[in-house]
C-alpha cells in the first residue's frame, strides 16, 4: 500500500463516533471512499463510547479480533464492539462475516457495498461511494439444549449448534443512521443474560466440549473407544460434557492440531454453547496450547491434564499426593509461558531475583527446585517399601498384585476375597492408593492353608503419561516385586481385548520383569454370551468371575493358590 494510503487509514483512528448510533453517513462514505482507493474490503471496530479501536485491511474474517483480546467476553453479553466493513460486491453479507461476528459477540456488523468508482448524487453535490448498507446482530437462541454427562451416548453424533442472527433488508445511510445502537444492545444483552442463566446448570462444573482428532494410525473404532474414555475422564474429573467436535487429518497440524477451519468451528461451538473449557483428546505442546487458546479464547487442556486432575482428586495417603504433585510440577514446567499461572513460593524477593531475572525465570526455578525436592521424597519412599517387602520376603510371606485397566473392578475384587472397605465407584480411578490386605487360599495340591499378602495397585489406561509413569514409579515397584500378578479385565467392556493389550504393553516398560501373571475376567453377569465365548476360545486358562455378584471366587482361590506355588517354585 502506498503511504497516503496509510495514512488515511491510520486518520481513521482520530474519528468519533456518537454513542448512540451505530454509525454516521460520513463515516461510511470516508471509510467506503479509502476502501474505493485501495480496492480492497476494510474494517473499522468502534467501542461503545464512539472511538475506532481497531482498522484492518481485510474481510471481517481476515481482521476479525482475537478472543483473548476482546474487552469482555462471555455468552451471556456482548463484546461492548461493533464492526463497519465495506464490500466490494453488491449482496448481504455472507456466511464467513455473520460467522466472524459471532465468534467476536459483536454489538453490530454494518456492511457497506460500496459501487467501486463512486457516484453523483442526484441534483449534483458530493460523490458518494456507498450502494447500500447491512446491518446484522446475533440473536438469543431459545431452542439451544445443554447436554449433560455422560456423553458417550452422544459422540460421533452431529451436534454443532450454529448461531442466530438478523440481518435488515438493505438501508440507505440516513435509516442506518437513525438506528439507537443502546437499545438494541440493552434489549438483546438482557435476552442472552436470561438465556445464559436458563443454562446454567451446576457453576461448580465446567463445561466442557472434547476435541478429537482421528489420524491414518488408529482405525475408526480405536477412535471412538478413545473419545469414549475421554468423556468418562471428564465426567469422572468433575466436568460436564456438552458436545464432541471431530476432525479426520492425515496427520496433525503443527500449530493447532486440528485445521484452521475446525479451529473456528470449535471457537464458535464454545461461544454458542457456553463452553468454558477444551480437551483434546491427545497431548498438547506448550506452543498448541497457547495458540488454541488465544484463538479459541478459552482454556485447552489435553487428556494428561485430565489424568492428572483425577489423581489429584482421588489421591488420600501422603505418599499419593506426594507423587500427584511431582507427576503435576513435572508437567507444567515446560507450559509456564502464556499460561498466565502464578506460583507461590516462601520467603520474600530479596535474594531471589538476580539482575534481569524475569518473573517466568524466577518461577522456574522455582518449580525445578520443588521438583528435586519431591523426587528425594519419592526416592526416600521407594526406600521405605523396599524395606517393607523385604520384611515380608524373610517371613516368606507370598505377594500378588492386583494390575488392570482402570474400572476393571480390582478394588471390589479385594473387598469381595479380603472383606477390605476400599473404596469402589463406577468411575475410571475411583481409587489410588495402594492397598495390602492378607488373605488365606488353598495352597497347591494338599489343599493347606496358605497366607499370602495381595496389593490393590493404581488402575492402567491407554497411553499412561510418562509423567504420571515416572512419579508413581514407587507405587508401581509393588507390581514390579510382587511373585504373581492377578491380570483383571472387565469383559464387559465392549474394548476388552484393546485393554489387555494395553496393561500388557505398560507391564513391559517395567524396569524389573514382573512375575506370572493370571489373567481374570470379571464382570461376566454383564457381558453378553459371544463375548464369553470368544474369550474362552482366546484365553483358555482363564478365570471368569463376578466380584459384585460374588461369582466365581472359589475357583479363583484355587488357581490363585496354583499361581504362587509355580511362583514360589519358580524363584
């Protein structure tokens, strides 16, 4: 652009609007003649006190602004902003200007179809550069549902609420003018403000909408399993999930995962909806993060941080929270930019803060020396579980662990042999911590009672974040050393055999080889009759049992007692 052109858009700045009118005849003719001059489309963004905040070369969509930069922004108001843009084609204004207004929740879109080379006005005077003019508002949606967890009952399913707005017949400048920009704004912030507390539901819940993105390396039905499990992590976190966006890619965008298009979708689906938090159903890089959610205009987490909240919330012992923070800090470090998270630390700033240090350094570090000090803790820990297996090792006391996919029903599996009171909830994570209960089972062929010691460990799941591995790795040393594993898998579960896969896939990252393993499948009152079949068909030696119903438990003594005399024998 030349630079009188500049200039005259940079003038543009100095104009003011009066607050109750959405705009004036001469500075639509002013900015429709500059958009003449430079043959392009622009786009004037005026506060509600008259003054241009913003200009852009550009489209509504190519200069529409970005959500975190909005003054206010919210679904139950507006963003205190109106858009005057020109057109260079005589027609409405299309899909993609309506679609940029609602993603900024903008007071007004004025658009103004200018003629291209101006024109005389009848009986002489100025020339005028302006056809007609648009005016669009959004407007409230009273038929909009909120849907409620669970969700899996709702995914794969097209849900996408698009967002409703009135557009006037064309106007000349004068009836443009003569709109009453505070009434319309009034009137329509009080329809979204009683449409907006018609919705809410819980505010102690977030309200969630999950993000998947399916890829040529897992097949559709892997794909849904996963989107499936997300929403039961979210319900089981707290949240409550409203609506599933997906997207097929061959490989996942860079910069923010899914497509720039879905990524709009998913910015306007969050505004229609009231959404006030995203998951993706993978890991994120800080730089993803940071970039959906400077688009998106609310906060984005991925399926770790889901985990990780989880664990949070269930963890009870000491040793628990200990290692939920290590697994935590060990997370967060490398996302500390552009999160705008703070983190307290004691003492005051003297000494704290070298020349130039920035507060991000200084948080830093911080957190590095919080995470040194978690993991001498956690070392310290192992040490301690060491010396309480080695205890039981010299009285000769067996060990079994129980291990499984999340849900699996491992805690009411020991409450139902052991009369233990572990917690148990049909939620993934329900519990923990570690639990070690004695229980006595016929031991070999004599059938003499044996005494064995059998752990309660933390639930599997696909892709178990290396994070989460490497803080619970004291926990998991109870598998690693235990004689013999009880493999538990919920044959219910219409993704059983990818949930054995894997438990065992996560069992061969182990440092120390675990001992044999006895696979169990539980739930059986639950699961349908070719289910059974096949899993008789593909694991033979296989026990089947209820553990609610209590169905099965004598037989799992006795193999059980089987199990350790080849384990014992096997040393």
């Amino acid at each position: 652009m030349k630079s009188s052109q500049l200039k005259q858009l940079q003038r543009l700045y100095h104009q003011r609007i009066p607050g109750d009118r959405i705009t004036t005849p001469e500075f639509s003719q002013r900015l429709a003649a500059i958009s003449t001059e430079v043959n392009q489309p622009v786009c004037a963004y005026i506060n509600r006190r008259g003054q241009v905040i913003r200009v852009g070369v550009g489209t509504p969509r190519q200069t529409q602004i970005p959500p975190m930069e909005l003054p206010r922004y919210g679904a139950e108001r507006l963003s205190g902003i109106r858009c005057i843009a020109t057109h260079l084609k005589p027609e409405p204004p299309n899909e993609a200007a309506l679609t940029a207004m609602a993603l900024q929740r903008l007071d007004a879109l004025v658009v103004l179809n200018i003629t291209g080379t101006g024109f005389t006005r009848r009986g002489g005077g100025a020339t005028g550069y302006v056809k007609e003019a648009y005016l669009a508002h959004l407007t409230p949606q009273e038929s909009r549902t909120l849907i409620t967890s669970p969700a899996a009952t709702k995914i794969g399913e097209s849900q996408i609420q698009s967002p409703s707005w009135n557009i006037s017949p064309p106007l000349d400048l004068d009836d443009l003018a003569d709109q009453d920009l505070v009434d319309l704004v009034e009137n329509l912030e009080a329809e979204f403000q009683r449409e907006f507390i018609a919705q809410e539901v819980d505010a102690d819940h977030d309200r969630v909408l999950i993000v998947g993105l399916m890829t040529s390396e897992v097949t559709p039905l892997q794909f849904q399993d996963t989107l499936v499990e997300l929403a039961r992590l979210v319900d089981t976190a707290g949240g409550d999930v409203l609506q599933t966006i997906q997207q097929k890619r061959s490989r996942v965008h860079p910069q923010t995962v899914v497509g720039e298009g879905k990524v709009q979708e998913i910015a306007l689906t969050a505004q229609t909806l009231g959404v006030n938090l995203v998951v993706f159903d993978r890991d994120l890089s800080p730089s993803q993060v940071r970039n959906l959610e400077m688009q998106i205009g609310i906060r984005v987490v991925d399926r770790t941080e889901v985990i990780l909240d989880i664990f949070a919330q269930r963890a009870q012992s000491r040793a628990g929270k200990l290692q939920v923070e290590l697994a935590q800090l060990e997370y967060m470090q490398p996302r500390l930019a552009g999160r705008g998270r703070t983190m307290s630390r004691l003492g005051g700033g003297i000494g704290t803060r070298g020349p130039g240090e920035t507060k991000l350094e200084t948080e830093r570090r911080a957190i590095g020396q919080r995470i040194s000090r978690l993991q001498k803790e956690v070392t310290q820990l192992q040490a301690h579980r060491s010396r309480l297996r080695q205890r039981r090792q010299h009285r000769e006391v067996p060990s079994v662990a129980l291990v499984g996919y999340t849900n699996a029903g491992k805690s009411t599996l020991l409450n139902a042999l052991t009369n233990a009171e572990v917690y148990t909830a049909d939620q993934l994570f329900a519990t923990l911590d570690p639990t070690t209960r004695r229980l006595v089972i016929p031991y070999g062929e004599t059938n003499e009672h044996q005494e064995i010691l059998i752990t309660d460990t933390v639930g599997f799941i696909h892709e178990l974040p290396a994070s989460l591995m490497d803080a619970f790795r004291a926990t998991l040393e109870e598998v690693t050393e235990a004689d013999a594993l009880l493999h538990l898998v919920d044959l219910s579960h219409p993704a059983w055999l990818r949930h054995i896969r894997s438990v065992r896939e996560i069992l061969a990252q182990m440092p120390i080889t675990p001992g044999p393993a006895l696979v169990i499948f539980n739930k059986i009152d639950q699961a349908n009759s070719e289910t059974l079949a096949l899993a008789r068909e593909e694991f033979p030696l296989a026990v089947f049992i209820s553990a609610s119903q209590r169905l099965g438990l004598e037989t799992l003594r006795h193999r059980l007692g089987q199990l350790i005399q080849y384990a014992v024998d096997s040393r």
